[in-house]
C-alpha cells in the first residue's frame, strides 16, 4: 500500500501490465516465425469479432430496455383506463348521499339511551339509507336529547311492532337486537360474538386483536382507518374519532368498522360521499 502511495503500481495494474507484456512478447514471437501477414490477419479477424460481439451485446441492452419501458407504459395506461372507467361508473350510477352518522357514545346514562345509540348506529352500519335506520336514530334523538319521560305500556315503534319487552330490544322489522351482551344487525346477522366482529355480510371484522377490511384483507389497526378515511373523508374520520374521545372498546370498535364500512360502500360507489 505505501509503495502505491508513493508512485508504485496497485496489485490490480501489476497483473494488467503482466498480462500486456505477455501478450506482446507472444505476438513478437508468431511475427518473427510466420511473418507479419500470418498473424495479422487472425489478430485482425479476433478485433473484429470482439466489435461484434460487444455492438450486439449493446444492442440486446437498448431493446429489452426499450421492451420493459414500453411494458411499463402499457400497464400504467391500463390501470389510468380502469380507474378512470371505475370513476365513470361510479359518476353515472345513482348514489346515494351519505347521511351523518348517528351519536358515537350515548350522551345520557339512561339505559334507554345507550341501547338506541347502539341500535342506531348498528341500524346506520347495516344500511344508512334505510327507513328503518332513520326510525331506529329519531328514537334514538329522542331518548337522549329530548325531556325523559315515564314511558307507559309496552314501547312500540311506528308499524306497532314491539320496540321493547323488558330487557329485550327488537328492531321495527321485528328482528332482535340484543342477545345477552352481543348485538345483532336488522338483517339477523351478528355484529359480534365472543372476541368476533362481523361487518353486516357476515364477514370478519376484527377477531381479538386482527383487524380485516370489508373485502377481507387483514391489516393493522392503522392501515384499516387509514384505507377508511382516505374514501370517507379525513375531516369526517376526525369528527367521528373525537366523538368516541378516549373510548377504547364497545363504541370505538364500532366507530371504526362504520368508518371501514362505509369507505367500501363510497369505494363501490353505492353511496356519495359529497
């Protein structure tokens, strides 16, 4: 190394510059017993073949760069296509508007109350545009912002269907809400079981502490409101989280899957979240 320093060659120039003295003094030699002519033209013919080969080997590079960036282009071009065509389907099918969600917690401690907030918002995560959903949360309003009174006889909702019987809650289409400390959505299906969670088509949720997009997908706590707010909206997301405050159970697992929901329901274009 220090001879390197102070104007000697590497150990990488002493073998070039071996080799090169090598190869000249081989060459003089065929020169002085075949001739100048007889290993000319071999030495000529070797150059012209190393041209060649080095000329095609460029060439080769320059087309399958040119192959794999005309690649590139098609698939970009056709994912523009289709989510520009998945943007016109979404434009030209009729959507619906997208309602504000019901109270995330209860705003009274009346059993009333957070049993409608409940049923509220799980009525709204199965279908926010349904009758029965906007039903479900005018009661809900009124159990929790209006002047409580003694309810008399047996609560009924609109159709005269029984809204409650003791500790048993239904839905107005008669289906029950509550079994024990788990809830059921209008259509019969459960909303949680155990340590199960369940979006309204029976698909997994959340499962102890795995989370799963509607389309099945399991991510993180994070990725799964991060998918969510990018389709409902960041302000909407953040209103809808400081509603629920510090809660960390019940009312946010809900939040959160309504959040998830809805962003697959704004994703699939079936409602508008303008």
């Amino acid at each position: 190394m220090m001879g390197w320093l102070n104007g000697g060659r590497s150990p990488k120039q002493q073998h070039k510059y071996g080799r090169s003295v090598r190869g000249g003094a081989i060459a003089l030699l065929l020169t002085l017993l075949l001739g100048e002519g007889a290993i000319a033209a071999p030495i000529i013919r070797l150059l012209h073949s190393a041209e060649s080969r080095q000329y095609s080997e460029v060439h080769d590079r320059a087309v399958h760069d040119r192959e794999v960036h005309e690649s590139s282009q098609v698939i970009y071009a056709q994912t523009i296509r289709r989510r520009d065509s998945r943007h016109d389907a979404r434009r030209d099918r009729e959507a619906e508007p997208l309602r504000r969600p019901p109270d995330a917690i209860p705003p009274r401690a009346s059993d009333e109350c957070i049993t409608l907030t409940a049923m509220a918002n799980i009525a709204y995560l199965w279908d926010l545009t349904d009758e029965l959903s906007e039903e479900v949360e005018g009661r809900q309003v009124a159990a929790c912002w209006g002047r409580e009174t003694e309810s008399r006889g047996i609560p009924q909702w609109s159709n005269r269907r029984t809204m409650r019987l003791g500790s048993r809650w239904s839905y107005p289409n008669g289906q029950s809400a509550q079994f024990s400390d788990y809830w059921n959505y209008p259509n019969g299906r459960s909303m949680n079981f155990g340590s199960s969670w369940y979006y309204p088509d029976g698909s997994t949720a959340r499962f102890g502490s795995s989370w799963y997009t509607p389309d099945g997908r399991r991510v993180s706590e994070d990725e799964l409101l991060a998918i969510a707010c990018a389709e409902v909206g960041s302000r909407r997301c953040a209103n809808r989280l400081d509603e629920v405050g510090n809660d960390n159970g019940f009312w946010y697992t809900l939040s959160l899957m309504q959040l998830a929901w809805l962003g697959e329901q704004i994703e699939q274009g079936r409602i508008d979240p303008d």
